[in-house]
C-alpha cells in the first residue's frame, strides 16, 4: 500500500499528500475492530485541516466521513466509498477562569486527565468512554455519576459553552446551547450535516484528590459492568434505551447473553453490547443483531432499534 497512492483525484490535490493514502482498512481504528477499507483515507491535524479536507470532499461531490475514535459504530465489511477524514486535531488548554479550548479530535480521556491533575472539575464523570470531543458533542455524551448512589445522568451538555462549526451550507460559525438542541444521545448533528471544529467548555475549580477518587469510583463501576475494550473490542450499546424496561434486560430475558454468530457475541457482561471475539465481521454482528431483535419482538412485542451507526457497505 503506497503512502502516495496514484491517481490521486484532483478534488483531492489540496491536502497533505503525505497523510493521504488509498484502500486503508478501517477495522483498526474502531473500537469494535471490524470494517473494510476506506477508498480514500486522510488524517487531519488541526481543526482547519479539517475543515480544508470536508470542503474539498464537498466541492467534488464525493462521499465523505469524518472517523473519531470509532465508538459506537459497525463500518461494513465492504469499506466506505469516497472520503474518510480521521479527525487528530487535539490542541487544547485551559484559561485562568477555567474554559477549556479544545479542538474537536481530542480525545475525552486525556482531557479528563489533564484537567483533573490541574483541578478543575466537569469533565471527571466521562473517564472511561471512548470518545473525541466532536463525537462527545454529537452524541451528548453522559453517564451515571457520582457515586454511590448514580441516580443522576451527568451530560457534557451541561458544561458546554459553545462551539466552532463547519455548518453542512459550507459556512463556518460560532453555536451555543440553543443550536446543539441536546436530548438524551442526540443533538443537532444527528440532523444536520455540520461539523464540529473546534469547542469550549466551563470548568469549575476543585480538589484534584477528590476528582482522582471520582475518577476511581467510575472506572471501577464501568469495569464491573462493561467488558474491557483491549480484551473484547465493541462499539457500546448496541439498541437504543427503550423507557422502564431496558433493551438489554430483554435481551437477557430471552437467555441470550453469551449467545454467539460467527466471531460476534452478546456480552455476558451485558446483553445491550456485543463483542468482536476475533475476527468477527460486519455481517456476524448484524446477523446477531437480527437475532436478538426478532427474539425479543416474538416474545415481549418489543421492536429494538440500533443505535451504533452502520458506515459504509456491507
């Protein structure tokens, strides 16, 4: 695989030949490990090489993606057509009063670190979730916090200040709150094809000892609840929060945890997440999330809708 793939097409002349390469397999850069190759695959450096890269897709009318950390999603075994811009723009830091700059492929874990060792508080309730920040505020990101009793649904909403967008009519600007209309796994970006550049957050002072002891208490939680990714790649909660009963409750209800499709398995940690057992496809997790939908209609009448986006072709 040449670094400098040939035939670069023209609309693409104007990025960093250097981090352009052609027929890249995604797999590696998912938290489930699974996914074809990418026709093209760019990585960008900073929030206005993103936005260079996006343009460009745009201007030439070719499919485009921009890849995160690759929580979250199945990309197909067949690749993805046109474009795909694996965001690395991660510069950030914090001002006196306390707002977090951060560019929007940052990744939400060493943001966490770097600002509770400062002390500053807002961000330790996300220690633990594969995330950058453009996939934070896509999604809303959120958790169960503090502990012990984790009666509260914490959301990175609530410290979001704004932020820097390339909206999809190809203009760039500054949104607040109002814009992002947050919900629960939802935000604007769900519905408009903008993208996020770069954002702003407002911490609050605290003592990095109590923020560490926090940041202990919620990775343990997670440990004892969700399977390791290093051990057992997956892409989170697979169906979407069906209200008072729990997708993965009828999940289990049905005896399926630990149930199996090729190299693809419903946790036995948690029936709401699948894993990639080695070498599991695309096409063995979509078989196992069939399975588990028509499982739980024919017994509870309950539809399961997915959650995880489905990239590319399969």
């Amino acid at each position: 695989m040449s670094s400098h793939a040939p035939h670069t097409p023209a609309a693409l002349a104007g990025l960093d030949a250097s981090r352009l390469r052609a027929q890249v397999p995604l797999a590696p850069f998912t938290t489930f490990r699974i996914g074809g190759p990418a026709d093209w695959y760019y990585e960008a450096t900073s929030a206005e090489d993103l936005a260079q890269a996006v343009t460009a897709a745009r201007e030439s009318h070719m499919p485009w993606f921009v890849l995160g950390l690759g929580a979250n999603i199945l990309v197909g075994d067949r690749g993805v057509r046109g474009l795909v811009i694996r965001n690395r723009a991660t510069q950030h830091h914090v001002t006196p009063d306390g707002v977090l700059h951060t560019e929007s492929g940052a990744v939400v874990q060493q943001l966490v670190l770097d600002t509770v060792r400062a002390g500053w508080s807002g961000l330790e309730h996300y220690i633990g979730i594969p995330s950058t920040v453009g996939g934070a505020l896509w999604q809303n990101l959120h958790f169960l916090s503090p502990a012990p009793e984790r009666e509260r649904t914490m959301f990175i909403s609530e410290v979001f200040r704004d932020c820097d967008i390339l909206a999809e009519d190809g203009t760039r600007r500054t949104v607040d709150a109002d814009y992002m209309q947050f919900g629960y796994d939802d935000s604007v970006f769900h519905h408009r094809r903008d993208i996020v550049l770069a954002a702003r957050f407002q911490l609050s002072a605290d003592d990095p000892a109590r923020l560490h002891r926090v940041l202990q208490e919620n990775l343990a939680w997670r440990g004892a609840r969700h399977p390791w990714l290093e051990v057992h790649p997956s892409a989170g909660s697979i169906f979407k929060k069906i209200e008072g009963v729990g997708a993965g409750r009828l999940i289990d209800q049905c005896g399926l945890k630990g149930f199996r499709m090729g190299g693809a398995q419903i946790s036995h940690m948690h029936a709401n997440i699948m894993v990639n057992l080695g070498g599991a496809t695309a096409a063995d997790v979509r078989a196992l999330i069939a399975h588990a939908q028509t499982a739980v209609f024919e017994r509870f009448g309950q539809r399961l809708e997915t959650e995880i986006g489905m990239i590319g072709e399969f």
